[in-house]
C-alpha cells in the first residue's frame, strides 16, 4: 500500500487522503475518480483531472503518493 496525499498548489503541507494498492492501474485511476467525484477546495474553486497532478514525494519520514491541485487562474 501507498499513502496518498493531497494539496493545493500553494500549500505548504499535504493533507492524507488514503491509502491504494502500490501497482499501476491503482495509481492510474487516482485522478479519475476524483475528477468524476469532484474536488474542491475551502475556498469552493473545483478541480478537474486538467487541474491535478500526481507525482511521489519523498520526505525525511519517508514517501508518498502526492496529487497536488492546480489553479485554473494562472
């Protein structure tokens, strides 16, 4: 398992959303199905799968799957 975290692009920290399967096709449909959910932000802009990224993270305490959320604005 991978944990996954999420966050606005400027945010300083990333916030755990769960957990997945560490193989590929659970890692693919990540952004999917948030983007099919809906995504918003305490603000109330929305994201779609444009507007997230997903990448691996590496930290002193280890690593993590991270999707960090893109503003539409810039």
């Amino acid at each position: 398992m991978v944990e996954v975290r999420i966050r606005g692009e400027y945010d300083d920290a990333a916030q755990k959303l769960g957990e997945v399967a560490f193989d590929e096709a659970a890692l693919d449909r990540l952004i999917p199905l948030l983007s099919r959910w809906g995504v918003a932000d305490e603000d109330g802009a929305t994201y779609d799968a444009d507007n997230m990224v997903g990448q691996f993270r590496v930290s002193p305490t280890g690593a993590y799957f991270e999707i960090t959320l893109i503003s539409s604005d810039d």
